[in-house]
C-alpha cells in the first residue's frame, strides 16, 4: 500500500462541486417562515482556527439586538439569481473507500449517513477514478495484460502470443515485413486484437489497423477479412493457442524463431503452439472489492448522487511507453480507449450505477503522478470528437463529457477543446495554479459550462484534511 494512503482520512480526499445550467427561480424560503431575526432571539454559533486550536466548537451563544454599529452589512435577495448548482461533493478514492470499508458497520453507517443524508451534509456529486488514482493503494485498470487462462478464443480482447519452444513474442513487424517470433519484449507491434470473422472462426488485427494472414510467408497487411484471415481457436490446453487457416486447413508456425512465419504445417506441436496474454476488460480488483460497495452504500442513503467519472491512466499497453507514469495514449489504440470507456459505463450499469459525467483525463498536462498519462488539447479533440464521443452516443449514453481537468493557470486548452467539440459539455479545473477567475474567461470565450474539480491535500498532523472550493457550471 502506497505510504500516503495510509494517511488518507476516511472521509474524502478530494473536493469537487459542478452546478447546473438550468434556471431555477423559485424562492427557497418555505411558507410560514420568517425571513427574519427578532431581537432577543439567541444565536448558536461555532467556531474553527486556522491553527487547530479551536475545532468547530460551540461558542457561547450571542442575543440578536436592535443596536445599530458601523461594520460592513451583507444584504441577500433571493429574488436575485445568476447560476444554480447540481451540486456538491468530493471524491470518493479507492483508498478512502478501502479505509472507510475497515470500520466496524456501526461506525461506517454513521459516517456514511453523516456525508449522504439529508441529515447530514447531503453530499449530491461524487468524483471517482476510472482505474487507479494517485490516492489509491496501488495502480491498476481495469484491461491490463495478464497471462490468459481460457480455452476459447476472447474475441473483442487484444492478445499477446509467445512461442512456448522459444519463450519469444510474436511480432506483426509493422505489416511492411513477413512477421517473426523473437520478441523479447512487446508493445504495439506484438499486440492483436481478436475479432469475431463468422462462423466460429476468428481474425487477428495489428496495432496497424490490418489483419494477419495466413500465407507462406505470414504478413499483418490485409486490409479486409477473406479466407485467408480467417482461423480456428484450438486450445490444446488452458492458455494456450494453435492457429489453423480456413483457407488452407494448415496450422500457423512461428518456425525457428528467427524467420518468417508460415501457414503450412499439416499437424501442431511446439513450434506450432503459442501461450496467450491477454487484456480482457473486468472491474475485479480494488474498485469491486472496496470502491463500488461503498458507492453503492451512498446510494442507498441517496439514490439521486451524480457521479462523475475521471481515468488517471489509461491500461499501460495503450501507452506510448508501457508504463503507469507519464506517457501519451498511442494513435492506434483511440478507438480500443474509446471501448474502454464504454465498457465502464456498461459494467457499472450493470452495478446499478449510472455515471453522470465524465472527463477524458485527469491532469491531462501533468506527467508525474502515478498513475498519470499526458494528453495536448489536439489529442483530446482528436480523441473525443472521432473516438470517445461517437463510441458513448452510438452506444446510447448521453453520459456529459467534461473537458480539460486541470489547472486555473491554462484557459487555451480548455477554450480550445469546448470550442472544437461538440460532444463537449463544458470544462473543468482545478485550483493549484492560476486564478479562479479562468474559469470567467473560459465561460466567456466558449458559452459552454465550467466547474471545479479541487483536488487539494493538506497534510496535518498525520491526517489529510479535504479543501473544497466550489464554482457553477452555468
């Protein structure tokens, strides 16, 4: 577990407010109540320092007079309106929700009532990360490569194949040249998505957009699926694959290694046999275990939470450089992202939580965080108005997609964005560099919403206390 987590409090660790653009003019005074004070009426009220001597703590009450004084007055007239909220709230990590899941279930429910009933504070928005944050008690998401241990083929899944003779990865060689196994490593080249051709069989696609071949030699260069892409998925035991073309009825040999691939051998063994990793989308881990029951039990306080929705990574085999930490999201791998998200709204649908809105990337400019991933505002048009959106919109959500995610410092990226993407519901910020007043500029320069994600730790005395700053999006 990740030292900080251990110092995480149990409540929340990161704030967030968004609020709606839909004019709500109604007064919020209810009826038979005064709007007023009379004098003599006693006034209860507590007190906090900044230097923690003082803890909200219930001060001596004070008597409301009839006196006149000098000091300045603040006037409120609720007839007057410029924005209204959807709400307010904080993020919920996994690892607080791993704290929080370690009270006993008195303690627990009292807490979780304290945040989420509207006897308590009624939190009404709730951040979580899609995968690890930075705040969790280890990185993960949830389609990384792992060694698979099926029989049948994982269609819609990208695979890995290694020679079980050599211990070597299967490579497409970019499709210009005859495919090879003698990788010892793998990235794009050696990964390939399992794609349903008919009929029981399966084609394999490289991270170039072409599909594998069964010729003598092997080449990852067909721009369609005819009966030479076609296979048979025989397992001769669990996590592992012999490939035979349809075309040929031959099986698929990596032959020594070091030279091309041929669809030509009429029986399998070894060289003919590949062990398969796998990246198959699932919510077990940490969000299953910790995350979504917790989520689930703030529902049942108030099922009218909106949740917001935020990766700090994508799965580190999309990533430029295959790793938790920094890193751009590779061009061939938009559209396999794009799923992603998608299956995420599926599977926590399936958990009976809808996802209200989400945003592309956290900190989308920061590559320091672990888990983190960099994102320009190019790559975020590009990735939401041909990938992400159309993917959520065809798929039947209409799930706000929210742009940006970072810092006050930076008004040109998320104008940029909301300026250049219709799919795009407004902005979001955050506020450890820059002035509040961004978020007026983005307003004024898009039309569109703006709000704030504050993700503000102060360390004190061994505990985190959670910052919260809220703003509109109207």
């Amino acid at each position: 577990m990740k030292a900080k987590l251990l110092w995480a409090a149990a409540i929340v660790i990161w704030g967030l407010a968004a609020c709606n653009k839909e004019d709500q003019s109604s007064s919020d005074v209810r009826k038979g109540e005064t709007t007023g004070l009379k004098a003599g009426t006693a006034v209860n009220w507590y007190l906090t320092r900044a230097d923690g001597s003082v803890k909200f703590t219930q001060q001596s009450a004070l008597n409301w007079t009839t006196a006149t004084n000098s000091y300045p007055s603040i006037t409120l007239n609720e007839s007057t309106r410029y924005q209204t909220m959807d709400g307010f709230g904080f993020t919920l990590t996994e690892g607080s929700a791993e704290v929080i899941s370690s009270l006993s279930s008195t303690t627990q429910s009292t807490l979780l009532n304290e945040l989420f009933s509207t006897n308590g504070i009624g939190i009404s928005v709730l951040r979580i990360s899609i995968g690890a944050s930075d705040m969790s008690s280890s990185s993960y998401s949830y389609q990384e490569m792992n060694a698979y241990s099926g029989t049948t083929a994982p269609v819609g899944a990208f695979i890995r194949l290694k020679g079980v003779t050599n211990g070597k990865y299967v490579t497409s060689n970019d499709g210009a040249s005859a495919m090879i196994c003698d990788r010892s490593s793998a990235s794009s080249w050696e990964t390939f998505e399992v794609v349903d051709a008919g009929g029981g069989l399966i084609a394999l696609r490289g991270s170039n957009g072409k599909y594998v071949s069964g010729t003598s030699p092997m080449y990852c260069n067909a721009s369609s699926i005819g009966a030479t892409e076609k296979f048979s998925w025989i397992s001769p035991t669990a996590g592992q694959v012999q490939f035979k073309c349809s075309a040929n009825n031959y099986y698929v040999c990596s032959e020594n290694g070091t030279t091309s691939m041929n669809c030509n051998r009429t029986s399998a063994s070894g060289w003919e046999t590949f062990s398969v990793e796998a990246a198959i989308f699932s919510l077990n881990g940490p969000d299953l275990t910790y995350l979504i029951p917790i989520l689930k039990k703030a529902l049942a306080i108030n099922s009218g939470i909106k949740i917001l929705a935020t990766p700090w990574s994508a799965p580190r085999w999309m990533k430029s450089n295959q790793a938790w930490v920094g890193g751009e999201l590779m061009t061939c791998y938009y559209q396999a992202y794009a799923n992603y998200f998608k299956r995420y709204l599926d599977a926590m649908k399936a958990q009976g939580i809808n996802i209200w809105a989400i945003t592309p990337q956290n900190e989308p400019l920061n590559g320091s965080n672990e888990p983190s991933m960099t994102m320009t505002k190019e790559q975020q048009v590009n990735f939401i108005n041909s990938y992400l959106g159309p993917t959520l919109r065809n798929a039947g959500y209409s799930t706000l997609i929210i742009a940006y995610d970072h810092n006050c410092d930076n008004t040109d990226y998320p104008s940029y964005v909301c300026n250049n993407s219709s799919y795009v519901d407004g902005s979001a910020f955050h506020l450890y560099a820059g002035s509040i007043t961004a978020l007026t500029t983005v307003k004024n320069a898009t039309g569109k919403n703006v709000c704030i994600l504050q993700n503000s730790l102060l360390p004190r005395r061994g505990v985190f206390r959670a910052i919260f700053r809220g703003t509109c999006r109207t």
